[in-house]
C-alpha cells in the first residue's frame, strides 16, 4: 500500500501550517512506500540547499521504516549503525523524517523536512505525517 497524491497533499498543507505556525520557511518531501518522491514544497524563500535535505530525510526514514532521530541516536560512534549515513548514496540522520503509517498500522511512506532547526523539523513532518 502507498501514500496516494491526494494525502501527500494534505500532509504538506498540514506540514506548511506548522511551519508558518513555527515562523519557519521549509522545504517538504513525501515519498511513497517504495522511497520514491510523490510530492515536494518549498515554501517561499526556504533555504535552496534544505531540498535535498527533505527528500533524503524523506527516503530515510522509508528505507530503515524510524524516525531520523532515532537513527541519528544508532549511528554515533560506537552505536550499532555507526557510518550508515554512506549507506544508499547518502542519508540523513538527524530529525525531520518520519514514516507514515496508514490506520492498519502499515507504513505506506514517509516525509521529509528541512528548513529550521531540528526540533523545528521534525515538529513540521509529525504534523504532516499525521495528517492523512
């Protein structure tokens, strides 16, 4: 099962709501259950380079089905996924991936944000990942 475009739109009205809430510009990902992009924003005037940063935040989170943050925590040295950020040409392991998980409780894709700081990104894509 997928994220459909039409809760890929959704869930990035939800994640620009938080943003402008938080008074951060962001760039926003969402990919489906095969880490592919559905659907992309970038608020007016995000930072150019968060782009990336959402979509591999975004395909992270899909690829090892955790948050980011959680996987960010697992590969300092001496945790047990130490470097794994050179895995699969190239991840994010800080805050601001999420997976989504359909009300069967199957993740169906993830989101991805970037724009602020962490704690503000990873605020941004639990808003737009429980939007659906």
């Amino acid at each position: 099962m997928n994220i459909t475009l039409e809760q890929a739109e959704k869930m990035i009205a939800a994640a620009k709501t938080k943003a402008t809430e938080l008074g951060a510009k962001m760039n926003i990902s969402v990919v489906d259950g095969g880490a592919n992009i559905l659907a992309f924003a970038r608020m007016d005037g995000a930072w150019l380079g968060s782009a990336d940063i959402s979509l591999k935040k975004a395909k992270t989170a899909r690829f090892f089905d955790m948050n980011t943050g959680i996987i960010g925590s697992l590969s300092q040295p001496g945790g047990s996924l130490y470097n794994i950020e050179h895995s699969n040409g190239g991840l994010i392991t800080f805050p601001g991936g999420v997976p989504v998980i359909n009300v069967s409780g199957e993740i169906i894709g993830a989101i991805g944000v970037s724009g602020s700081s962490v704690e503000n990104d990873h605020l941004v894509a639990t808003a737009g990942a429980t939007a659906i």
